[in-house]
C-alpha cells in the first residue's frame, strides 16, 4: 500500500505540474515568443493596410481639435468689434430672407469647374434653393480668371457655423516635402491599426504567459481583454476630448505673437502618442484585476499606500502633459486618481487569496 500512494502522490505532482504549463527550454521559450511576435506583426500590417484606404478621413478626424484652436487662436489674435468697442461677429443664418453680405473665400475653393483663389470675395444673399434648403447663393457674376461664375450659384458655407470662430487658410496644418504626405497617411495607418489591433494584441500577451498561471487564473483572459480594451478606447477617447484641447488652446496662445503654421507631423507625433499614452493610463482597473484575482494585490494594500500613489500619478501627470503648468498638469491627473480609486474598488470586489489548486 505505501508504494500505490507513493505511485498516486507521482501523478498527483505530474499532473500538478501539467497544469502549471509543463517545463519549457529556454529555446522553447524563444520559439513561442517568435510564433507570438510574427502573429501580432502580420496582424498589424493587415490591418494597417485597411486603414490605408480611409486614412485621409482619419487624418481629418484627428486634425480637427488642432484646426479649432488654431481658428479661436486666429479671432483672439486679430479681434473684430465694431465703432462701439462691442463685438460685431454674427451668424449668418440670423440674417433675414434676401439679404445682402459680402461673402470672402477664406481658401481655394472650387465651383463647379471654376477654381476660386483664396481672398475674392462677392455680393451674396441669404435665400432658399428648389428644395427649400436655405444657403447663401451669388448675388452678382464672380470673375475668376478667364471663367465667370453666374448669379445665384450656392455658396459653398456652413450657416450653423459658430459665428466666433472664423475659417482661415492658416487653420490648415502644413507640410514641407512633396513626400511629407504619403508619409504622414501610413504613420496614421500605422498607429490607427495598433489601436485597432490592441485586444489581439493583449490576446498573444496573455497566450504567452499563460502557461506559467495555474489553471484557474487562466480563466481571467476574457475579462481581462474586455477591461483592457474598453480602458483603451476611453483613454484615447479622453484625450481627443477633454485633455489636448485645452492643452492646444494654452500653447496657441503662447504664440499671439507669432504666425501659427503648425508642422502636420510633429502635430500628428504629439496627438497620437498622447492617446497611446492616456490609453496605457486607463489599463489600470484591468491590470488591477488580473493581480487581485491572482491574489498579488488587495485592496486594503492599495489604500495604505494611496500617498506613495498620489506622487507617483503626479510625476506621470507631469511628464505627460506638454505643458509645465500646474492646471493643465492637474487636468491630466484628475482622470488618474479616479482609475486608482475604481482599481481600490475592483480589487475589493474581485480579490481574492492567491492558491495553487
């Protein structure tokens, strides 16, 4: 009898040691990192050359924000008001059926045919087309060239458009090169398709060091890439929106003196590293989960040390803003404190003692 319990401890240990993964080499551990690496890389590229094709509307959605502040930065630096001192800015759908303004090509534009230049201006009116969609429609012939632009040809115009903010061939990013764009279209491909790419990507992370979990800590791979994904896509999402256009608004006007011609790709750099950024940030509640659940973590540990957290998330908050004051660093902290107190509740709810069953 010693030696059948002797013989069932052995398969006990082997069995226990089957679900840790089994030993691997050291050449084994290569060969899974090569397969993993090649998966991710092929994955990318694929995606990569899909966001090609819709990279110019990608460029346009995420040049927005700058174009923005680079037009509140045009009316603050050249300021309108009228004999009284007041502000003479209106909209142009507050104006009455049929009346008359002179409407300025802020850029090239095209009518039709006709290449309008950037600066000629017209007679125009307020009124209604066929269908009873209001626009502003020529007043007068337009003279461009050795082409002549008839009356009552719609305009090309937002009416709804803010009233404050006027439109500006500055407002346009610029490039150096002739190869400057092609350039720029696949560096926005290429960051769009890692962002798109993350929950594969955090799939062949986890694959490669699940082996060396036990088998019940395997199971958190699902909630995991969900916590991580969602976090990912609210980190970017809180940086398009709420952090870089203040952050753009503070460093435009620093430049009031000077002429704003911004660098497309330096623009491009600095926007989508600080989305990468704010993305990585907001891992936190999921990284938190995977170390409660595996029992490394508790949330009675993480708020003992919330004051070493508290600097820690203020030197972050300093180095990812782009500026060195205090309120737009504080803007970039905010989101941060309120991850680590969702990760104190996270770990409360799914913490756990770490086993080895």
């Amino acid at each position: 009898m010693p030696s059948l319990r002797l013989i069932r401890d052995t398969e006990k240990k082997a069995a226990g040691e089957e679900d840790l993964g089994g030993q691997m080499s050291f050449l084994e551990h290569l060969d899974e990192l090569r397969t993993r690496l090649i998966r991710s890389i092929v994955f990318v590229f694929l995606a990569a050359m899909l966001c090609w094709f819709v990279s110019d509307r990608i460029y346009n959605f995420l040049a927005r924000p700058v174009q923005r502040a680079l037009a509140e930065a045009q009316v603050r630096r050249v300021g309108i008001a009228g004999l009284n001192g007041q502000t003479a800015v209106v909209p142009l759908n507050s104006l009455g059926p049929n009346e008359r303004v002179r409407f300025v090509f802020p850029e090239t534009k095209s009518l039709g045919s006709v290449v309008i230049p950037a600066g000629a201006s017209v007679m125009a009116r307020l009124d209604k087309d066929s269908q009873g969609n209001p626009g502003l429609f020529t007043d007068e012939p337009l003279t461009a060239g050795n082409a002549v632009v008839p009356k009552d040809v719609r305009l090309p115009v937002d009416l709804n458009a803010r009233a404050d903010v006027l439109p500006d061939i500055n407002d346009k990013l610029v490039v150096t090169t002739a190869l400057e764009p092609f350039a720029l279209y696949v560096k926005v491909s290429l960051y769009t398709a890692l962002a798109l790419s993350v929950p594969f990507l955090l799939w062949q992370i986890w694959a490669f060091i699940s082996p060396g979990l036990y088998p019940h800590e395997r199971r958190y791979v699902t909630p995991f890439i969900a916590f991580s994904s969602i976090g990912f896509i609210a980190g970017a999402t809180t940086a398009y929106k709420f952090i870089f256009p203040p952050a753009a608004r503070y460093l435009l006007g620093l430049g009031q003196d000077f002429r704003l011609l911004l660098k497309a790709d330096d623009y491009f750099d600095f926007i989508i590293l600080l989305m990468l950024g704010m993305g990585i940030v907001f891992q936190m509640p999921a990284i938190t989960y995977v170390l409660a659940r595996i029992g490394l973590i508790t949330a009675g540990w993480m708020l003992r040390v919330w004051r070493a957290a508290v600097i820690v998330i203020l030197i972050a908050a300093a180095v990812l803003s782009p500026t060195n004051d205090v309120p737009n660093m504080l803007l970039f902290a905010a989101p941060m404190f309120v991850l680590y107190a969702v990760s104190i509740l996270v770990a409360w709810i799914f913490g756990r003692q770490r086993t080895v069953t």
